[in-house]
C-alpha cells in the first residue's frame, strides 16, 4: 500500500475477526516499523511484549478489562503491550559515539567522541536522567513514535488495531514478568478487522489551519487547495465519517455478538 | 454473582413507558422506529429487570449507577455500576439463560443503561 494511503486508510479498530489469529510474521512487521522509528541518542526507549489473547488465562484476561476495554479484548486475538523503559539513558554514551564513528554525527556539525563524554553525556544526559518529570516526558514521546510506527504497518499489513489503556498494571508486570524499569505505555490490540476498514470513514479532524502555523502562532497554516485535491486522489484524505450505512454496520455486528445496540 | 438478593416483584406497563429514561433509551437506540413487537420485548425485558431489581422504576435504576455530589456534580458510581453489572447476571441466570440468549438479555439491560450515561460493557458471545 502507498505511504499517503496508509496514513489516510488508519483507523481505530473495534470490531475484530475474534476466529482470525494474526500470523506472527505480520507482527513481526509491526516490531521492525517501530524499532525502525527515529530516536533521540539512538536509544531503546520502547519495549512492547506480544501475547496471544488464547494464551492468556481468563482470571488474567478478566483483570485486564475495564470500563472502556472489555469486548475489545474478547475481539483482538493478539495484544501488544507497550513500555516504556525508564533506564533509557543507560548505554546512551556509547550508542552517541557509534553514531559520531558512523559519520551520522559528523565533525562538521562540532560532532566528536571526546564531546560526547565531556559535554553531551557529562553535562546533559546524566543531569538529565535524574530528573523524572524531563525523563518521563521524553520516553513517553518516544515510545510514542515508536507506537504510531507499529499502527501504520498494522495497518500496510490489512490488519486493524487500537491503542487502550493498560487495565490492571499490577497484573500484568506479574503476569508478563516485566521489569521494574519498564513504566506501562499502551496496550495496542491487533486482528483482522471484522468491520469495514474504512471502519464508517475518516474521523472528523478540525481543519489543518486550526492546528498547524507559518511564521508564528498568529498565522495559521492556510492549506493549498490542489495539494489537498492531491491527497484526495492518492488517499491521505478519505471520504468523512460517518458513512449513511454506518449505524446499520454497527447494530449488525452488535447483534453478531449479542452486545448492546 | 450478586450478593444483593430481590424479590421478584409488579411494575406497572404504563410507568415504564412514561419514564424519561425509557424514553432516552428508545430515542438515542433508535428503537423509536422499531416495530411496536420489538419495542414491547424490549420494554418486557427491562419490566421484568426492573421487578428483579427490587421493585425499583427504570430511572431509579439509571440513578443508582451514578454519585450525585455537592453542587449537583455527577460522577459515575463505581459501586453503584459493580453491583448493576452483578444483578444484570443474576438477572439472567435467574431467567434460566445461558450462551448467545444469556448474553443478549444481559446486554439488552445494559443498552438501557448505556444510553442514559452509564458508561459499562458486556461480554460479546461468540465461543
Ligand atoms: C494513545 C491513545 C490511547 C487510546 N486509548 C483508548 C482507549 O483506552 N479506549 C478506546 O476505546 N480507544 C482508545 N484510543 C482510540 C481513540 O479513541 C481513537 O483515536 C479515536 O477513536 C479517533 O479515531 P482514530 O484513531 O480512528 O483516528 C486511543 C488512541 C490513542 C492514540
């Protein structure tokens, strides 16, 4: 699938195939993308564990629901949790000074081995650390990016997924035996979708200039019509939600499974 | 299952179908367009549930579920929906129902709920 494609088809998914396991192989996919993702220091921040929702005990998979996540997790025949590891920074000194021997950070943008140990590492990342609210933010970030990484492909994969709250964090440290530095992230569950993929169309947005500005703040980001009769064609832009059928696609697949309508 | 035990009990047809919350239920599920047979399955089932539940009109049900605080602030019960999704089960069992039947009914309860604000899910059969 083209890349405007992709981003323009991603939806969250709620109605899954519960019968259609997801081949490990497209899991797989799904990890490269986000270990592919950038990163500052080129470090690990992101860790995710992947489980089989049929390999998972009722009294676990009863713990992990709540309020707004329980038909979901019958649906999804696979989970993936995401951490993010609060100890990113250890390693971070050596991963930099492989970069700056790789020539990715070069001399001639004041790149070197010695300013990584006496300034970026001494004067930056080691304070840094130290702090939580700073360290927090950063590693929230960038298992986010990682995540949405993971989503996209899913998606390259005719896969469905939706990111949840992680029910139960208590549960699931003990049940996934996940180390104390892991800090819970998301939960993402994965199938085959079982509702349209377009899943009733694109989810309403407010136009780009409300969000997105040139110069300043005070100048909105006013959008190219051509551009966007562009993205129209080549699918970053879908047909908005919410399709006439969708109501009737909803109370069907409702009553597939005796849920409320 | 529920520690709260009820009697089955009579409510009158034509309390139910007065009450706001019914009438919120039925406009917001679009069941105001269904036919007059399933609206009344529909509204014999909550009775029913309604009796079970301790006698208790469908807007005292809705009510249950929630914390009125200072000032008229409203805030979800977590009691409250716990013992609501406990007596929906004994409601069902109580009715002889298991499997695919259980869980519609189960759901059906939760759908009057769910529309009048009371944020819950119920499990979806299909094993
Ligand atoms: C970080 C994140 C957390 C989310 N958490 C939940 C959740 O706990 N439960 C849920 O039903 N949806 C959750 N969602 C899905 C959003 O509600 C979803 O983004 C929304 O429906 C907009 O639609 P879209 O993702 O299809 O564009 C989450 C999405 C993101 C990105």
């Amino acid at each position: 699938m083209e890349f405007k494609e992709v981003i323009g088809l991603r939806r969250s998914i709620r109605w899954f195939k519960p019968w259609q396991p997801v081949e490990r192989e497209k899991i797989q996919v799904m990890l490269e993308a986000a270990n592919r993702s950038s990163r500052s220091m080129n470090a690990d921040y992101c860790k995710a564990v992947v489980v089989n929702r049929d390999d998972l005990d009722q009294e676990t998979r009863d713990a992990l629901r709540n309020p707004t996540t329980t038909v979901d997790l019958d649906l999804a025949p696979t989970y993936i949790f995401w951490f993010t590891d609060m100890d990113y920074e250890v390693g971070t000194q050596d991963r930099l000074k492989e970069l700056v021997q790789h020539k990715v950070l070069p001399p001639s943008h004041g790149w070197s081995e010695a300013y990584v140990d006496e300034v970026v590492w001494g004067q930056v990342i080691e304070p840094m650390s130290k702090v939580f609210a700073i360290k927090q933010w950063m590693g929230s970030i960038e298992s986010g990016i990682c995540i949405c990484n993971a989503l996209n492909a899913a998606v390259d994969e005719g896969l469905g997924a939706c990111l949840h709250a992680m029910g139960n964090p208590a549960v699931v440290k003990e049940v996934l035996k996940v180390p104390d530095s892991w800090f819970p992230a998301w939960l993402m569950l994965v199938g085959y979708p079982l509702e349209d993929r377009e899943a009733g169309g694109q989810r309403p947005r407010r136009p780009l200039d409300t969000n997105f500005f040139e110069g300043t703040c005070e100048t909105p980001f006013v959008p190219d019509p051509e551009v966007t009769e562009r993205l129209r064609r080549e699918g970053m832009i879908q047909e908005a939600g919410p399709f006439p059928w969708r109501a009737d696609e909803v109370r069907m697949l409702s009553r597939m499974f005796g849920l409320p309508e | 299952m529920s520690d709260v035990s009820y009697e089955e009990g009579s409510l009158p047809s034509d309390g139910i179908v007065a009450s706001p919350a019914v009438a919120r239920w039925f406009s917001s599920a679009g069941y105001d367009a269904a036919s007059e047979a399933d609206r009344r399955a529909l509204l014999d089932d909550l009775e029913a549930f309604c009796a079970y539940a301790g006698d208790r009109e469908p807007d005292e049900l809705v009510r249950s579920c929630f914390r009125i605080g200072e000032g008229g602030t409203k805030a979800i019960s977590v009691k409250g929906r716990r013992e609501m999704q406990e007596t929906i089960e004994a409601f069902v069992a109580h009715r002889g129902l298991s499997g695919h039947a259980g869980t519609v009914m189960g759901n059906r309860i939760r759908s009057f709920l769910i529309h009048n604000g009371v944020f819950m899910q119920g499990v979806p059969s299909f094993r």
